[in-house]
C-alpha cells in the first residue's frame, strides 16, 4: 500500500477503498447514513431506493437522524452520476442484499460512479444476522474516526433482556410481520429471511410463519388469510412504498385485526445500530406488556 494513503477499507465485495485523506463529506444510501449517524457521522448528503418518493427521503428509514441541511440526490431514475456527485462527496456508502449489487443503483450508474469516488458496500441481506450486519458499519464508522457511545450497547441489553424475560412461559402473544399491500391484500413476511425478526425469534417471540407458496421473503396473499392468522401484535411496515394503514380503515378485514392487535410500526430496512435496534425491541416489549 502507498505510503500515501491515510484511510482504506474493505467493503463486503471484498473490495479496498484508499484514500490519501480521511473521507469526510460522506453520501450514504439512507439506511447506511442513519446508521452512520448513530455512530456520531453526519452524512453530506443521501439517496434512496426505487421504492422512495424522488422528491424527499423516506422519514421510515430515517431513525434518528436530521434531515436538515443535508442534500437529497434523489431516488430511483432520479439518480445518475450527475446527481450523484452534485455534492461533491468523497465517500459513498451504500448498501447490498448480496451479490455485490448496489441496491438503489443501476448496475452501469454504480459502475459509473465508483470511476470518480470510492464505493463502499456493506451487505444487509438475510445471509447475515443483524449483530453481524452492525458490526460491519462499526468497523466503517471507526475507520472513519466515530464510533457509537458505549450507553447504546447497554441500553440494547437491557432491551434483549427485558424483551427475553416477557416470552418466558408458554402463553406467548402471536406476532405477525407484514407489508400492507392496498384493500385487496398483503404481504407476510417470512420471519427467517428477516434478520431483525431472526432476533426477535432467538428472544423468545412467537413469529406467525405464513403458508409455503411463492415468495422467498414475502407470501402475498389476501387481507382475510392474514386475519385468519389472529395475530395478537402485528408488525406494520410504514416505509413509503407500504399502503398507509388510515386508508385501511374501512376493510373488514384489516379491521378485524386491528381491533384484536397491537399494532407496532416496522422499517423492514432498519437502522442497523445498537441505539435503533434497543428502540425497535421496546417497542416490541411494549406491546407484549401492553
């Protein structure tokens, strides 16, 4: 390696980024940069998925992090090169659910890209657990000069612990994972694909698993087979690209549900920090207690 470079890291493709400076305006895929933030990094500026509103980030993936005064290139067909490097970042972070594909990114943007700035990857798909998964973007932060505060990590023990001691015994709550998918149907998760609700599984939560059928992560089906479940929490994706439940108000069967559940909100793309993830399983353990 050059006696020059001062910072370098080995993304999830198993490729080296070098620079001769410490990156320092970082542009991050929304998941990555709220991520990032938790570990003490505020992103210049963020991009989105295919599923986002091009005209702003999704506040679901946001976590705790403030959109104020940072850029938003854009998402979807929004996106090329262009926008991309409009705000002069030295460091994209983006994300992969395997296969070394930049998720939110064409094939020939990404490729494009990386011919001007380094690319850095880190893979958040079902191969890996989530521990694993925030692991990796703490060996990013630390490289990059942060690292979360050591409360974060107390703070998610005392949620695994709190979490573990209410699915003690044999009358678990039926917790049901899913996507709402417009008034004719939805989309249940498959909770082994997912590496949160893998946590929440290993803690003791009873996870309603939908029927085999098409779908590696997701079984599509109607509102009354997910009713039929008579699940006792649902989890409820509120990402953008999910139908808002308040439109749901007048399906029976959603309706059926909802006055039997709780109802906790879920980003299936969570923040993969020890701070966001306690959050997620209070919220969990709340509605248990509840």
């Amino acid at each position: 390696m050059s006696e020059q470079t001062v910072w370098q890291f080995t993304d999830d493709r198993g490729q080296l980024s070098a620079t001769g400076e410490r990156p320092q305006r970082v542009l991050a895929y929304i998941q990555a940069g709220a991520t990032l933030w938790d570990h003490g990094i505020r992103p210049a500026g963020l991009f989105g998925s295919g599923h986002d509103d091009p005209a702003a980030p999704d506040p679901a993936k946001t976590g705790s992090l403030p959109l104020a005064g940072i850029a938003y290139a854009g998402a979807g067909t929004a996106l090329d090169v262009d926008a991309l490097l409009s705000g002069e970042p030295d460091l994209v972070v983006a994300v992969s659910y395997g296969g070394g594909q930049v998720y939110g990114l064409d094939p020939e943007t990404a490729k494009h890209l990386e011919g001007h700035v380094p690319v850095v990857v880190i893979d958040v798909g079902q191969a890996r657990t989530l521990a694993e998964v925030g692991d990796r973007f703490a060996e990013l932060a630390r490289s990059l000069g942060a690292e979360e505060p050591a409360a974060a990590t107390a703070e998610l023990d005392a949620a695994r612990a709190r979490l573990r001691a209410l699915t003690e015994g044999p009358d678990r709550a039926r917790v049901l994972a899913l996507s709402p998918a417009g008034q004719e149907q939805a989309h249940l998760a498959r909770p082994r694909m997912w590496p949160e609700l893998r946590v929440l599984a290993d803690l003791g939560v009873d996870l309603l698993e939908p029927a085999e059928g098409p779908g590696a992560n997701w079984s599509t089906t109607g509102w009354a087979d997910a009713a039929a479940l008579r699940p006792d929490i649902v989890l409820a994706d509120i990402r953008s690209n999910a139908t808002p439940l308040d439109e749901l108000r007048d399906n029976p069967e959603w309706s059926a549900v909802a006055a039997t559940a709780r109802v906790v909100p879920w980003n299936p793309e969570p923040v993969c920090s020890a701070h966001a993830h306690a959050r997620f399983l209070e919220q969990v353990a709340d509605a248990l207690e509840g």
